[in-house]
C-alpha cells in the first residue's frame, strides 16, 4: 500500500500483478481507514473494478488507481458537487480533458474526494459534508482545498490523487498531510472545455503524491497543450521524468522565513522548517541567502485578490444555478460564499478589471527579483495544522483574516503564474508536518523537479507514515 504510482506501475508492466488487485487493494484500504477520516466521499467500486479487468489504454500509469477531486477534473454522467449541498447528485454532462488524460495514461478512478465549499477556504470542513482529517492527527485540519486528496494519499488509500491550486490549495494539504505538492506554470494543464480561466488565471490543476519522481510523472502525462486555450505555459525542455535525479547544478536561492507583516501567522516551526532546508540546500553546494521579492507582501494584494475571488464565485453560483433551475439560497450555503456573492454582484466592471491590471503591473515587479535568483525558498504556510474548526472558532466575520492569516507565502504565485512546490522536510515535536515552498521562474518546474529529487535523496520522508494507517 505504500509504493508510489511509479513502482505500481512497472509491477503491472512486469506481470508481476494486475491492474484489478491494485484496484482491489486500494478499495480494500479505503473501506478500511476512510471511515476514520472522510476523505473520499463518494466512490465508484463497481465502475473502476470493471475499467480495471477490461482494457486499459497502456499508458505509463496503466492500472494505477487514483481519486479524482470533488472539484474540477469532471466525468460526464458523474456527480461532482464543488462541496456544494445543493449539488450533491447533479450529474455533469461533459468530461473535462484533464479526465481524459488521467485516463489515457492508465489510471483508474475509485471516487471523489473531500473539499471545501468552492475551494473557498484553506481547510476541508464543508457544512454539507463531514470535515476530511487530518491522518497525523484527526483532530487537525488537513489543509484545502485538496484536503481530502491530500488525507488519502498520505494515509495510504491511493498513492495519487488530483488536486487543483487556486489560492494554495495543492501546496497548503501537502504541507498539512507531508506530501509533495507541486502547483503548475498557469496554462501548463488544460481546464478546458468549460473553463477557459477561472480567479483570473490563477487556478490550475496539478496531483498530491508521496514522491518526486510520481509528481513529475503524473505531471507529464497532463500537460499535454490543448488548442483554443487562453493561455500556454513554455515548453519545458523534455520529460520531467528525466529531471529526478538530475544534477542541478550550483543555485542561488533566496529565502524568506517570516512575513515582517501584522496579521499573518508567523509560527516559530515555520521558521525552522526553512532554517534546515537552508542549511540542507547549502550543503548539496548551493547559494542560499536572505532575499525575497519586493513586492511579495504589498497589503493592496489581498484586496484585489479577494475582488477576484468574489467575481468568480457569483459567477460559478450562477452557473450552477442555471443547472439546477433554481436560485440557491445564502441558506444554504456557507456565510463565507454568501459574503463572496454579495461582493461579487454589487462588484462593477471597471473595478473588476482595475484589479486585474494591478495583478498585471504587480506580476511584472515581482518577477523582476528571479533575474538574479533561481529559486524562492519560504515556509508553505504561517503556521502547522490547525485543529478542527480554528478557522470559523471566533465567528464568520473572523473566519476571513483567519484564512488570510494563514497564507502569507502561496496565493502570490497563482496570480504570478510562477511553478511552486511543497515539500515535508520538517516535522513538529508533536509529530504534524510542516512543508517548506519552493518557487522558481516562470516555466521552470524543470528546475523545481531536480531540485526536489535531491532534497529527497538528501533527507528522504518516504519511509515515514501517519498514525492514521492500520
């Protein structure tokens, strides 16, 4: 149950078992430990025990099992409810393209995973659904919105699972739940056909695994460019499979510990997470120094970030309204998404686009720092895994500049468009995980890759598993 989709993978490739028992397998698992975290929330057994005894496309992952998002990488005739009650058993008429290379490259889909409602949050607690937990301890969060991908994949259900990153929400599950969470150059992965962009391009649609080199896989077979999108990432220079192993050479990193900011969490394991990933980086031979981009934390971001968030999400209501041929109630929904929908319709088009170009002339003085940096090293989050309901625990009208204070290092690189990745280099004295973020150019998950993989062989976190496994 612990080996990574690649080992998986060549098992089949050999002989050595079928792509049924590895379905087998993990539907046993889930049935077993699922119970004890809500992580996957409605499966299709019977679906993908006959997809695995019949014939699979011979892609690179044939036979691997896998969990698909409750939010995005849609299959017609499947529900996919976004973690929106009133959405629970609508079935979705198209299959998304990032579905169908999921399933070209062979793998099997056993269900859905838990989400916040509309991804809109940075834990996994939804009103219509039991909150996912946290398998280092269930009675933390496991970060969002990829939450409960991230609680399966750590606890041993699956060893990939789709995950998607609008805010953080690759990065902010894998820090919480020891993954590797790498969030794609915008454009990279395909939304389409029936999202062009959403949060201003800031969304993209990635996986949560337990290694580098299934990451780098599973990214490969993904990001296949599709005609008519809005936008495409620059060619990477070959397989990123290539990459793990690959000597990086000699580079200059710069590291920011802290947000030097009132209101953002500044947890002093975060601090030390960096600290001994700094001190790793220099001993593989590379420049490490105390330097961040300028504009990183400019207090106008949140804002324009916020104006952006609540244009979509009135906009996504809208559609699901028209879908379910009714209005959807501030009732039933949580106060968080019922305030987005206020903002988002009294929202005028002129201020919506005022926040755009500011993203625009902000991106381009952020960028400006990697012309004399390779990467950006900073703490994924502001502080470790949080209990069950911190977020929402001192009122809804705290619940906001809880989320905000929790994040002052992952939503800057959905609006830069720039490839980050989470990685589980440290570990607090009461056993949760807390991941350090790395950031390279626009593009560059070539870079990120590499690197990863000699951090990897450097301080190796595979061997280390959750309570939550038996």
């Amino acid at each position: 149950m612990w080996l990574d989709a690649t080992a998986q993978a060549d098992l089949v490739r050999r002989g050595e078992v079928s792509p049924r028992e590895l379905v087998d397998a993990a539907i046993a698992r889930i049935e077993k430990v699922n119970p004890k975290l809500d992580a996957v929330i409605r499966t299709r057994f019977d679906a993908a025990r006959r997809e695995a005894a019949g014939d699979l496309p011979d892609g690179p992952f044939r036979g691997v099992p896998i969990l698909f998002k409750d939010l995005g990488c849609v299959v017609a005739g499947e529900p996919t409810a976004f973690g929106l009650g009133p959405m629970r058993d609508v079935a979705i008429p198209v299959t998304s393209y990032l579905a169908e290379q999921f399933r070209a490259a062979g793998f099997v889909a056993l269900g859905r995973t838990n989400v916040p409602e509309l991804g809109t949050t940075v834990t996994t607690e939804p009103r219509s659904f039991p909150p996912a937990r946290n398998p280092w301890d269930t009675g933390h969060s496991t970060g969002g919105s990829s939450g409960g991908s991230a609680a399966a994949v750590a606890a041993g259900l699956v060893a990939v699972a789709h995950a998607n990153d609008g805010g953080g929400s690759i990065r902010i599950p894998a820090s919480e739940c020891g993954l590797v969470g790498l969030k794609p150059t915008r454009g990279r992965v395909s939304q389409g056909p029936l999202i062009g962009e959403a949060w201003a391009g800031g969304t993209i649609d990635g996986a949560v695994t337990r290694t580098v080199r299934d990451t780098a896989g599973v990214l490969d077979v993904i990001s296949a460019p599709i005609p008519g999108d809005p936008y495409y990432a620059p060619p990477l220079p070959g397989p990123l499979a290539r990459e793990v192993g690959a000597d990086p050479g000699r580079l200059r990193i710069g590291f920011l510990d802290r947000p030097g900011l009132d209101g953002y969490l500044d947890d002093p394991q975060c601090r030390a997470a960096v600290a001994s990933a700094a001190r790793l980086l220099e001993s593989l031979g590379h420049h490490v120094e105390e330097s961040a981009p300028q504009a990183m934390l400019e207090e106008d971001f949140l804002r324009h970030f916020n104006v952006i968030i609540a244009a979509d999400v009135e906009a996504t209501m809208r559609a699901f309204e028209s879908v379910l041929r009714r209005p959807i109630g501030d009732e039933e929904i949580e106060p968080r998404n019922a305030e987005y929908r206020h903002a988002g319709k009294a929202l005028g088009a002129v201020a919506y686009l005022d926040s755009r170009a500011w993203f625009g002339m902000w991106a381009r003085r952020m960028a400006d720092w990697w012309s004399g940096h390779d990467l950006l090293l900073t703490p994924t989050l502001g502080a470790p895994p949080p209990e069950l309901g911190w977020f929402t625990a001192a009122g809804p009208e705290q619940e906001g500049p809880r989320i905000a204070s929790f994040i002052p290092y992952t939503a800057q690189f959905n609006m830069t468009g720039q490839p980050a990745i989470s990685l589980p280099l440290h570990w607090t004295p009461g056993g949760l995980p807390v991941g350090v973020q790395l950031v390279a150019p626009y593009g560059r998950e070539d870079i990120l890759i590499r690197v990863a993989s000699q951090l990897e062989q450097a301080a190796p976190w595979t061997d280390r598993h959750p309570p939550v496994h038996a």
